[in-house]
C-alpha cells in the first residue's frame, strides 16, 4: 500500500480531520464498535523547501506549541513519531520546513496526534493517496505516541464523516438524517492516552469477571447510539451517553474536572454528557440543552470555553 520508491519532495499542503468520540472509546480496544466523527478545524499543513536540502525538516504548529527541529535519534515523542511517518512513507527526511494550523486544543482527546500523522503522510503521498495507505502510515505515528492504538483516531482524521469502526474491520459511514449538535468542553487537565488505555488494561486484567460486561455494554451501547441517531432521537442518545459515561467511569478514565462538566450540563438541561477521549482530563461532550446559553455561560464562568460543533456526514 505504500510506495516503495523514496520520495524526495513533499507537497504544498495536506489536511486531517480532528476527531471526536460519540460513543465507545476504551471498549473499542477490545474489538467492540465506536462511534466517532470527524471535526473540520483538525490540521492543515503546509510544506516548502529550506535552501539547504540537508537541514533537519522544521515542524512548527504554533496553535499546539510545536516547534521541532526533526534530527535523526531525536527523543521528542512528536518528532519521533513525525520521522516514522515520514520514514514509513519513504519520503524526505531533510530539507523541508513544515507549518500547522489548526483551531483545535492538543492532547485534549480531540485527535490531535492522529490529526498530524494523517496530515504528514499526505504531505508526503498527496491528496489523491488511497485512504488505507494514508492510515497505515498515520498508524506507525500513532504507535509512538499511544502504544497500540485501535485505529479509531486515524480513520476519523483521515476520513470525516460519523464512522461506526470496529477494529480490523472495514469502517461504516453512518448515514445521518439530520446534523448531530455537540458541545466540546475542554477540561484544560493534561492527560495522556497511553497511562488511561494501560489504566483499563490492569484493571480487566485484575478484575476480567467484572471489567469484560462493562466493556461489552459500552460496546451495546454503540449500537443502541446507531439505531438514536438514525431515528434522529437526541433524546434517546442523550441517556446512552450518560449511561456510558458512568461505565466508562467504573473503567476508572474519568476524572474530577470531567465529572464536574458532565454534571453541570445535565443540570442546565443537556440530554446526554460525557467524557470523549480516554478520558483522566482532556475533554467532556454534551447534547445541548433547548437554551444552551445558561450552560455556556455557566461553564465559561467556571473557566471552561466550550466549543459548539455539528457533526455530519
Ligand atoms: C483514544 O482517542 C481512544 C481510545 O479508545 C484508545 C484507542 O482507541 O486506541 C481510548
């Protein structure tokens, strides 16, 4: 699927979809379904050459804080993974100066890692590369930063739409009637995606008896989302995804700051919140309320910017 000549230039710009997660993050680990949707504002890059062709490429993405020299033996997580994309995708591993923008928080469980190995392999494959060439190169990334990854984050990035994915299996387009409204919240905690999936993994291992039908129900509860949303019942959604965030809490990936968020959104009124993600900070969803400004004004009073996204096909 990737090429095996080496490709010596990259081209001017590549984009990827940030992602987020409906329904059925940490279960979709063990190979039960997730839904997630991909969000517009994800990353775009843009590529030129540098004068001198043997300089190290320079990644700068100021909206997330990147500002990397990609040396060869570099231990940087985000050039290491950036120069195994590359290198996956036999293209140049000098001579470029690559710039991001994105208007998405990083490391906040919106795809951001997945976001820029996606957006780095089209760099280098271009626009017209097959889908599954652009994922698996984006997949040698996403290893580096997350370990064993499912694949959820980089089929939504290199995708979009609202995708049903179940590991190993080829990913459904779910066909929407109607744009599903979501808001965002940031919770500003730092998180990492490898400690919460390593936290689930010691606890199924301790506890497999109970862990395994919590896994399994966050997994029915994808396929109860499906049938919600293809009735175009945000109500109905609403109550799995409360649902899921309590299962998703008894795998121990919640955290304060997202159990406060999720609380303060059903109190305003929001059919369903939840965290989004794997979780431990990063970020919480909610179905808005009839009148979302209370709630937005009540979040922004606790410091929390939501962000108000559709999510379509
Ligand atoms: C992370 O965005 C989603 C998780 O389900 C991990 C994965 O799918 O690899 C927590």
């Amino acid at each position: 699927m990737i090429p095996i000549k080496t490709i010596d230039r990259l081209h001017p710009t590549a984009e990827a979809f940030g992602k987020v997660i409906l329904l059925g993050e940490h279960s979709v680990v063990y190979g039960h379904p997730a839904i997630a949707a991909g969000l517009p504002q994800g990353l775009r890059l843009t590529a030129e050459p540098l004068p001198d062709s043997a300089a190290p490429i320079e990644l700068e993405i100021p909206a997330w804080g990147i500002d990397l020299a990609l040396r060869p033996g570099e231990v940087h997580p985000v050039a290491m993974s950036a120069l195994a994309v590359l290198s996956a995708c036999k293209g140049p591993r000098s001579g470029w100066r690559v710039r991001g923008e994105s208007s998405l928080p990083a490391r906040a469980g919106l795809g951001s890692s997945a976001a820029l190995t996606v957006a780095l392999a089209r760099l280098v494959l271009g626009p017209d590369a097959p889908v599954d060439a652009v994922i698996e190169a984006s997949m040698v990334g996403e290893r580096i930063f997350h370990g064993q990854p499912s694949g959820l984050d980089s089929a939504v990035a290199a995708r979009g739409g609202v995708l049903r994915f179940v590991r190993g299996e080829p990913t459904q387009e779910i066909a929407l009637t109607a744009p599903i409204p979501l808001l965002i919240f940031p919770s500003g905690v730092a998180r990492s995606t490898a400690v919460e999936v390593g936290k689930v993994r010691a606890r199924r291992e301790r506890l497999p008896s109970i862990i395994d039908p919590v896994l399994g129900a966050l997994g029915a509860a994808v396929e109860s989302g499906i049938d919600a949303i293809l009735r175009n019942d945000l109500e109905g959604l609403g109550e799995i995804m409360n649902v899921s965030h309590e299962l998703l809490s008894a795998l121990d990936v919640s955290a304060p700051a997202l159990d406060h968020i999720v609380e303060r959104a059903r109190a305003h009124g929001a059919p369903g919140a939840k965290l989004t993600g794997a979780g431990g900070g990063g970020c919480a969803i909610a179905l808005p309320p009839a009148d979302p400004a209370p709630l937005l004004a009540a979040s922004r009073a606790a410091g929390i910017h939501p962000l108000q996204v559709e999510v379509w096909r």
